[in-house]
C-alpha cells in the first residue's frame, strides 16, 4: 500500500503569512517519512465540512510548483481538477511543464466539478451536469494527445485545436487519475482513458470496483491495469489503530494507494506522523 499525503486544509497555527515556510517543511517531512504521494485540491474556496469558506485555500497549480521546488520523489498531482476550470490545451501544458520542470514526477487527477457555489461566486461558469461530463471526456482525450507524439487537429463538439504542438513533451507520460464514483459516466471514462480511479471511503466500495470491472469488460480494458485508489479523512481525534484497520480493509478490496486528508488538526507534522504509524501498522501486517 502507497501513501498519499492530500493536503485539504491550509488553515495552520503558523497563519497565512507564513504559509509558505510551512508547506515547505509539510512536503519535505512527508517526503522524509516515506510518503509517496502528495496532492492538493483544486477548488478556490475552503469546502463546507473542512472549514469555512473564507479559510484558506491555495490556487492548485502554482502550489504544485511549489511542492515540486521542495521535494525530490513524490507523485505530485490534483486531487481532483474540475475539468470546467481551464481550457484543456491549457491544463495540458500546465502539467507537462511540471512534469518537465520536476524530473517526471507530476500527474493530473480530474473530475466532473461539483462546486457551484464558488464557480457563482467568482464567476466561472457552472454548466448541468451533462455539459460537464462532455467537457470532462473531451479534456481527457485533448490531454492525452498532447501528451503523445501526435500534433494532428482534434476537432471535439466543445473544442477545436489546429495542431496539438506540446514542446518540450513530458519526461514521462502523467499518470491520469479520474476522481469520483458515479456508476454510469465517470467509471467508464476511468475504463476508457485512465490510469487509476479514486473512491471515497464508504460501505459502497466493493459495488463500486464490480461496477469499474463491469466497463472494463465493455470496452475491452484489462480491470488488473486500472490503479485503484482511496481517500480517507483523519480528524484531531484519528488515532493509528483505528486508521490501521480502514487501510487494511482498502487493502483487502484491491486498493494499492489510500490519500488520507485531514480536517481540524493545525499542526502539519501530526497529521505526517499519523501516517508514518498507520503505514507501519499495516507494513507489519
């Protein structure tokens, strides 16, 4: 089992003046403890649950450019990028720039988009949920003939590219995570287009990866080459044992990669340890 640090919550005692000290020392003790993964959300608000709407929240990818200045392994991506935020030429050689610019070590991870409350607030648009999941699947398909050695037209029913140029290409193909569980879209695009998919945490994972394995079948997809993953959220009461016993449950389902996000705790480094001894625990078996 992998470890993803997923970094939620920016709300920290040392303040926002020096957020940028403490995301830097956050990353490199993750990174120090073993930690494979470290990701951000993509949102431009504090989402209801974690905190306030006024708290805290970093813009995605000028964090993950930052991250990759201050570590040296990890996989580096969004957990997830709503595909309505940018146009996907853009997001595109957004991510091949870090790719370059941190060794191969940068990835995407999308999703449909769910916010409407801060896309309203500032002013982005928030097509119906039918919109988003053509802007979502044309997003992918643009990505990923960019990222290839293609420079061909793509002529989409969204979008249109008259050459596909992305210079200089990726030091390696980004690792392509589709977020979300939705059973009859965003499955199959996971069996159609990704690498891994990411699920929550509740009693429906086992129906869900029935359901992934399902449009695997239809569309001719080995279900063994689709990476699945988990998120899990930890709060100031989570304590190793009890986390333990969730990982191993994951484990036990075929998930090789849990993002633990934590909620409530304003001293980075707790949140880090409790990995490191949630990872032990389920190393020792």
């Amino acid at each position: 089992m992998e470890f993803g640090l997923h970094i939620a919550d920016f709300t920290w005692q040392t303040g926002a003046a020096q957020l940028g000290p403490a995301l830097a020392a956050h990353v490199r003790n993750a990174e120090a403890a073993g930690i494979q993964r470290i990701t951000v959300m993509d949102h431009f608000w504090q989402l209801p649950g974690l905190g306030p709407v006024e708290h805290e929240m970093l813009e995605a990818y000028a964090t993950l450019g930052f991250i990759a200045a201050h570590t040296e392994k990890a996989l580096l991506h969004t957990l997830v990028t709503g595909a309505i935020y940018r146009h996907p030429s853009l997001l595109a050689k957004q991510i091949s720039t870090l790719n370059v610019l941190s060794g191969g070590r940068v990835g995407l991870g999308i999703g449909v988009a769910w916010n409407d409350e801060e896309c309203r607030g500032l002013g982005f648009e928030f097509p119906p949920v039918a919109e988003r999941f053509r802007q979502l699947e044309e997003q992918l398909q643009i990505c990923l003939q960019m990222w290839s050695d293609s420079e061909e037209p793509y002529d989409g029913a969204i979008w249109q590219l008259e050459r596909t140029l992305n210079s200089p290409q990726n030091v390696t193909r980004p690792y392509l995570l589709i977020g979300g569980g939705g059973e009859k879209k965003t499955l199959r695009l996971v069996a159609q287009y990704a690498d891994a998919c990411n699920l929550g945490y509740s009693p429906q994972l086992a129906h869900k990866l029935d359901v992934l394995r399902a449009h695997c079948d239809d569309v001719g997809r080995d279900y063994a080459e689709v990476e699945k993953t988990a998120m899990i959220s930890v709060g100031p009461e989570s304590a190793v044992p009890a986390v333990t016993t969730t990982v191993r449950e994951l484990q036990e389902l075929g998930f090789t990669a849990t993002y633990v996000y934590s909620h409530g705790i304003d001293e980075p480094a707790r949140v880090v340890e409790l990995i490191r001894g949630v990872a032990a625990g389920v190393d020792a078996g």
